[in-house]
C-alpha cells in the first residue's frame, strides 16, 4: 500500500470544509457570528454579550468585516456609535448553526460509544431491555 502524502488526503469536499472552518472557526469569531444572528448590535452590546475584551472584540470584528461576514455602520449622531450586522453571506450560516445546536442537543453528552445517554441503564445495559 502506497501511503498517501498529507496533500492527497483530502477530497475536494473535505477541503471545502476545511477552509470554511479556517475562516469561521475561531472561537471568538463563532460566538460574535452568533451574537448577531439577532439584529445589528453596537460595540458594547457584543463586548457585554461576548464577555471579549475590547482588543479581542475590535481584532474579531475586523477579520469578520474583513472576510465578508460583518457589515460596519457608523452612527454620526450624538453620540456617535458603530453597529455591526451580519452581511447576507454572515446570515446565511444561521441555518448552520441552527443545525449545530439541533446536533449538540442530541450528541453533546452522548456516551462515548455514541449512545444516548438516557438510553443506557445506570448498570451500563440499555435501558430498553428488559431484566
């Protein structure tokens, strides 16, 4: 058997995959995408919601604006304020995280053989079988 050198490993779909997670997988990046699936929020607002820093935050915003999942507006009015909204290409992984909490709600604790954990009797048996 040949091996497979770390480039062949992964299929276009893989790497698609992949990159998308490189873009949005930070920690900080996933919270502040979630945090305004809501409605556009001011710099504040996210830094009280997020718990971030103001430096963790500002740096967050930035690469999010910077990779077209943010919308910055500035408010000239007094007082002067910024708000941040998420761009049609940030609202459109709402479905994906609403999938993501539909999984964790099932798998999160699951055992680590993948069973519910409801499911398995406290003996370690399935809970469905009968004595």
């Amino acid at each position: 058997m040949t091996p497979v050198s770390p480039d062949e490993k992964y299929d276009d779909d893989a790497c698609s995959v992949i990159d998308s997670l490189e873009q949005i997988g930070s920690q900080w990046r996933l919270i502040v995408l979630h945090d305004l699936q809501e409605d556009e929020k001011r710099f504040n607002e996210l830094k009280r919601s997020t718990d971030a820093s103001s430096r963790t935050l500002s740096r967050v915003l930035d690469d999010l604006q910077e990779l077209g999942f943010v919308n910055r507006r500035l408010e000239e009015d007094a007082p002067v304020a910024t708000y941040y909204s998420l761009t049609p290409k940030g609202r459109s992984l709402c479905p994906v995280f609403d999938e993501i909490e539909s999984w964790a709600d099932e798998w999160l604790h699951a055992t680590p053989s993948g069973e519910d954990p409801a499911a398995v009797a406290p003996d370690g048996g399935s809970a469905d079988e009968e004595s």
